[in-house]
C-alpha cells in the first residue's frame, strides 16, 4: 500500500511539474542571459501598469478618450523597444470574438 502511494505522488509530481513547464510557471535563461518561457520560447515580461491602462485603452475606448496611440513596450533579441498597438485591429478582433461567442447562446 505503501508503494502505491508513493507511486501515486511521484505521477502527481511529474504531471504537476510538467503543467507547470507549459504554461511558462517555470523559466530559464536563454543564451543571451534573458529569462524565456519554456513553452513558448518567448522573453517573459512583467507588464507596467501604464502598459495594462495602454492596452485597456486600445481595446475598451473610451475610458480616457481612446485613440489609436495605444503604445507597448516589447523586448526583443537587440533590447525593449516601444510598439504602436492597432488598436483597429484589436478591436476588431476582440468584436469578431464577442459576435462568435453570442452566436453560441
């Protein structure tokens, strides 16, 4: 009885351990020195607040105006650069989600 839970545990571990490695839980250093998701390979960055207000902005208009001058900061491979959001595009896109979602019901 012992051994099977001891095997029950360590298969916890290993499917816990590896739900964790794809959704980017755990990170390591790529060769560069910058910190990457697992899963994903992308550089993984903790958003400002001014960057979540400049992404609300983009896709809920009219909070605080709503212009098309949304802007994020993205790092790359060279260092973080400043990237205009489409915040048409986004909105679109958002629309087309919430038009699928109400065809649903």
């Amino acid at each position: 009885m012992k051994t099977f839970r001891y095997a029950v545990g360590l298969a916890g571990l290993l499917v816990a351990g590896h739900a964790m490695a794809q959704y980017g839980v755990w990170t390591k250093k790529s060769a560069n020195g910058s910190w990457v998701a697992p899963r994903t390979g992308f550089t993984s960055l903790v958003l400002s607040q001014a960057e979540i207000n400049a992404f609300r902005e983009c896709v809920l208009p009219g909070r605080s105006g709503g212009d098309n001058s949304a802007t994020r900061i993205v790092e790359t491979a060279t260092g973080k650069e400043v990237k205009l959001l489409d915040c048409e595009a986004m909105r679109a896109e958002r629309k087309a989600e919430q038009d699928r979602l109400n065809a649903k019901k």
